[in-house]
C-alpha cells in the first residue's frame, strides 16, 4: 500500500482523484491548509504527492520547491495550463511528470502506478531507505542527504537501519542491542548509548537534527 498526498483546491475533483487511487489499495491524504502544505506533507509522509499549480496562497511551484529542500519523493503536477511552458517549469521545478486537466482517471492511474513501479520497485533495483530526504542504501551501507554522503561506522549503520525500517514506532534498547549482537559477540549498553549519540551527531551535522528522539524509559524514534 502507498501513500498519496494530493494538493488540489477543486474538492469534487480531488475526492473523485481519491476515490480512484483509493480503489487500487492505496491510502490517500488530502491537502486542507494550503498555507501549510509541508506540514501535512510530513505528517503523512507520502510515496508521491499530486500537486495543482494554480493554488490559495501559494502555487504549486513554490510547494515543490519548498518539498524538494527536504525529499526527493516524485512529485506530479496537475494543470489546466497544459502548455508547453507550464509542463517545461514544472519539470524545471523538480516535478516527475505532468497531468493535463480536464483530468482522465484512469490516464492518472497509469502514470501512478509506472512511477511508483520505477521509484519503489526492489526488483533489479538498489534497496534503500528514505526518510526526510535521507537515504540510507542497504547494499553499501552508504547514508546521503542533501548530495552529500555521511560515513557511517557498521554499528552506526546498524542501528539507523533498524530505527528507519520502523518508521514512527518506538524501538527499545533491547531490540537494538539484539541487532548488534547478531555483528559482534557481545555489546555493552553503555556501547549502544555512545554509538546513538555518536550518530545523532553525524545527523545534525549534515543537517537532519532530531532526527532519532529519545523515549525515555522505552527506546529510541526516528520520525
């Protein structure tokens, strides 16, 4: 099941667009602030996000720009200003395709569901883990953000792997230790705690501060 976030002020068309993808199994957020879009834009933590241009407040290119500083999550445009200058822009601004209106559904869908294949599909492809904009690459144990690649130690990796595969569920110390175990015969908490704070630093120097919270007495979360 992916996550869809559609940014579209036409409610009847953004519910018939959510109607549709909802039929397919996947689970759909609708934009209601359009002041705050990248506030409901990491709350839902979306897989593709459906943006109009013409919107209140701000346009669509402005949202995708703001997005982009934080993600790389493939964002569609959606326009009745289907020219090509508008689809040229929207490209320019980091979008992965553009949706002309009066939209066809079942077009929409197809175009979904290629992208979703080429970003998210694992067959033949690099498994990786993405989050805020990180990217934590499983085949080389190799963390990016923001171009630019953050050396991790193997239990560091260790531990960021087991924390993003649980995305915004609480992960005991316990748990982590059994993950370093599995690499090393034997490790001290004390070892767990030196090696979170080691990463936490790593993070917030590239950029990605609070990105593992601490929930006293439970474990630890990254959101």
């Amino acid at each position: 099941m992916y996550r869809i976030f559609i940014v579209e002020d036409d409610r009847p068309l953004a519910e018939a667009m959510k109607k549709q993808i909802e039929s397919w199994g996947n689970q759909v957020f609708l934009a209601d602030d359009f002041q705050n879009i990248v506030g409901q834009f990491t709350a839902c933590n979306p897989h593709i996000v459906l943006i109009d241009i013409m919107l209140p407040f701000f346009n669509g290119y402005h949202w995708c720009s703001e997005i982009r500083k934080i993600s790389e999550v493939p964002i569609v445009f959606i326009s009745s200003a289907s020219d090509n200058m508008n689809v040229i822009m929207a490209m320019n601004m980091g979008g992965d395709d553009f949706i002309p209106k009066p939209v066809d559904l079942d077009v929409m869908m197809s175009k979904l569901q290629a992208l979703l294949r080429r970003t998210y599909d694992m067959g033949g492809r690099t498994p990786i883990l993405e989050s805020r904009g990180a990217v934590l690459n499983l085949s080389d144990a190799s963390l990016t953000y923001g171009g630019k690649r953050i050396e991790l130690t193997k239990n560091e990796f260790k531990i960021l792997q087991t924390l993003m595969e649980n995305k915004g569920k609480i992960v005991s110390r316990d748990a982590l230790m059994t993950k370093l175990w599995q690499m090393d015969s034997y490790v001290e908490e004390n070892t767990l705690t030196v090696n979170v704070n080691r990463l936490r630093k790593k993070l917030e120097a590239a950029g990605l501060k609070d990105f593992i919270k601490t929930k006293v007495g439970s474990g630890y979360i990254s959101e």
